[in-house]
C-alpha cells in the first residue's frame, strides 16, 4: 500500500513522512478536504484514510495531491524528494548527536519501546482483556506500535534512500 500511496500521491506521501510537523499536518489537511473527514497529522493516518479511499474520493486526493504539489513549490520546494532528504537529514543528525554525545537515552529508549510494543502484542493474544479496557489498549497498541516503526526507520533507515538508489541503478544499466 506504501508504494501505492508513493507513486499515486507523491508530495502528499513525501510530506507525511518528513517529520515536520507543519508539513504532515499540510498532507493530513489534503486528505481531509479529499475524503471528506478529519484525518490526523501522522503517516500512519494518512496513509490509512487513503487505503480506504473510495474511487471518488481518490480522484479528489489526485486533485488535492496537483493543487499540493503548487502549494508546496510556492513554499521553495521544488521536488518532492526534497521532503524525502529533509527526513532522511533528520535521521542523520539525530545519530551524530548520539554518537558525539554516547548518549544512550534513544537506545534505552528503543528497547523499552520494543519491550513494551511486543509484551503488550503477546499479552493482547495471549489473555482477552477485560472489555472495559479494550479501547486503551488497542490506543496504546497503535501508539506502540507508530513509535516502534519510528525506532526501526531511526536504527536501520528508510526505504527512500533504497529507492533512490534502485532508480540510478537502472538508469545505469539502461544506457549501457
């Protein structure tokens, strides 16, 4: 489906990813108008309400993704994998802050959030939870889950930069 949404709806993709706030609250703006409810200014959201888009309202997100695509060069970005290098930057600055620092806060951090996301997962199949409870804890299960995703693109990086890389690839090999 991330693919899908990638090359469907690049800028709007771009900017829910990019970790900056006014830009993925810029993108959940545009799927809002789009299909017509209010959608929440993370990637997962985003990328959710388009998954379960209609055919109308996917023709309305391409219309909102044209008029984006304006918005977002009248801001000074002319393509959208500049919003793609501003994440992949922020990534990179946050690993050099930790090493220069030894910090060891995110790696604690990293791993609490992965003890927490996979016990409360093995729990959650493991034990039915009292039905009282149910809404908190698929909340704090998606919350879990968002930041594990986080943890993952901080320590392995993101398909971007793989992408990226797999489309010089293939310009090489074809002009050979």
């Amino acid at each position: 489906m991330i693919g899908f949404f990638k090359k469907a709806l690049p800028w709007i993709s771009a900017a829910a990813a990019c970790n900056v706030p006014a830009l993925t609250q810029l993108a959940a703006n545009a799927v809002s108008n789009a299909v017509g409810k209010n959608v929440k200014a993370s990637a997962e959201e985003i990328v959710q309400a388009v998954a379960s888009a209609s055919p109308d309202q996917i023709h309305a997100l391409k219309q909102q993704e044209a008029d984006f695509a304006l918005k977002m060069q009248q801001l000074g970005f002319q393509h959208e994998e500049e919003l793609e290098t501003i994440a992949a930057t922020d990534r990179s600055d946050a690993r050099t802050r930790e090493i220069a620092l030894r910090d060891r806060i995110p790696a604690i951090l990293a791993v609490a959030v992965t003890c927490g996301f996979f016990g409360l997962l093995f729990s959650l199949l493991r034990w039915a939870p009292p039905k009282q409870n149910e809404a908190l804890l698929n909340i704090t299960l998606g919350s879990l889950g968002t930041a594990w995703v986080a943890i993952i693109s901080y320590y392995f990086g993101s398909s971007a930069g793989s992408d990226r890389k797999n489309e010089i690839i293939a310009k090489i090999s074809g002009s050979q």
